[in-house]
C-alpha cells in the first residue's frame, strides 16, 4: 500500500515539476529545446541542415547556461558549437577521389567502429570520468559527480561520433541519454528529464533509420565489387 502511494506521489510530484518548469520557461529556452528535437530529426535523415539546428540550440544554451552561472555546461555547449561547425564540414565534405568529383558524388557515408576502436572509446570515457569524478568529488559539491562526469565525457566522445558517421553513436547517445534521465529527475528537473526521455525514443529510430542506409552502403558497395 506504502509503495503504491508512494509511486503516485512521485508521480504527482513529476508532473506538477513539468508544468511548473514549463512556465517559468523563456522564449529562449523554447527555441533551443525545438531546435535540439529538429537537430535530431534531421540527423536520422542524414540531413546536413542538422548541424545548423544543432549550432542554433548549443548557442543559445551556451548563453543561458553562462547567465545562471553554470560555467561548466556552458563550457561543453561551446564545445558542441564548434563540433556543429566541424560536423557540417566534414558531413558536405566531398570525396578525395578525382573520378567522384562531381555534383552527384556521395558524401560522407555511414560507418562503424571495431571492437578495439569501442574499447579504446569507452576506457578513454571511464578514465576521464574517475579523474573528473574524483576531481570534483573532492573539490566541489558536485551532486553524484561520477554520474554527471560519465554523461558529460560520454557526449563529447559521442557528439565526435555523430560528427563522423558512426553507427553506434545512437547505442552510446542511447545509455548516455537514459543515465541523464535518472540525473535529472534526481535534481528535479523534470521538464529535462522529459526532453531526455524522447531523446531516448528518438535514438532508437536514429539508429534503425541509419543501419537501413548502412546495409544499403555495404549491397551497394558489393553490387559495383561484382
């Protein structure tokens, strides 16, 4: 009985923290949280435009992380600025090869990373995340900071992913998306919680739309081979 009223408070408790998030939310908050779903939408489609919704959001995020004095989150969403502009870049980049240079050449196709490309990755994220972890654990009052180091690490590695063409970058934004979930919710931001939780569901279809063009790729590939 405990545990049902429980779940209904928590409930309660969630979405009356949405709503109230959502009104205290600014013009600009809206436009930066539309532009990060469209920047989604458009990456599934392998559509470059992405990057301009992407550098839209992370500007405007950047600004108003700096103005409430988060200066570390407003730190990484330069970063992801620059990997917006990097990411367009390489993304419309056409192909070295001479023969392939014409209107119709295909940009940068879909990839994969090996099992020892994936370890390297995940050991670099999980080192950085004890230092910083340990850092912050013993210098700040950082909330759950191993948690926060390993989402934060992770989506720098992740966002280079994206920028790349990397398959698995949807698995990792997947788990990295989830945790961030369970982080916010524990600070009570429930109205981002929320936005991760799409995110979420999004990634999903992310990462189905782009194995389709990754087979595609590879029937393609062996077809011209033959």
């Amino acid at each position: 009985m405990e545990t049902t009223q429980d779940t209904q408070s928590f409930s309660d408790a969630f979405i009356q923290g949405v709503i109230s998030a959502a009104q205290a939310m600014s013009y600009w908050e809206v436009i930066a949280v539309a532009l990060g779903i469209a920047y989604l939408v458009l990456a599934m489609r392998e559509n470059s435009l992405c990057w301009y919704a992407a550098f839209g959001s992370t500007a405007i995020f950047s600004w108003l992380f700096f103005d409430v004095s988060l200066v570390m989150e407003s730190a990484l969403n330069v970063y992801y600025l620059v990997m917006a502009v990097y990411g367009w870049y390489v993304w419309n980049k056409k192909p070295q090869n001479s023969a392939m240079q014409n209107e119709m050449a295909p940009k940068l196709p879909i990839s994969t990373w090996s099992a020892k490309q994936h370890s390297l990755a995940i050991g670099g994220v999980l080192v950085m995340t004890f230092i910083s972890g340990f850092l912050l654990s013993e210098n700040t009052t950082a909330v759950m900071p191993y948690l926060d180091s390993f989402t934060t690490w992770g989506a720098v590695l992740t966002t280079y992913m994206v920028a790349k063409k990397v398959l698995e970058n949807w698995i990792y934004w997947f788990v990295i998306d989830a945790i961030a979930i369970y982080l916010y919710i524990d600070r009570e931001l429930y109205l981002t919680a929320l936005l991760m939780a799409v995110y979420v569901v999004m990634v999903v279809f992310g990462y189905a739309a782009w194995l389709k063009i990754y087979q595609a790729q590879n029937h393609s590939s062996d077809a011209q081979a033959a």
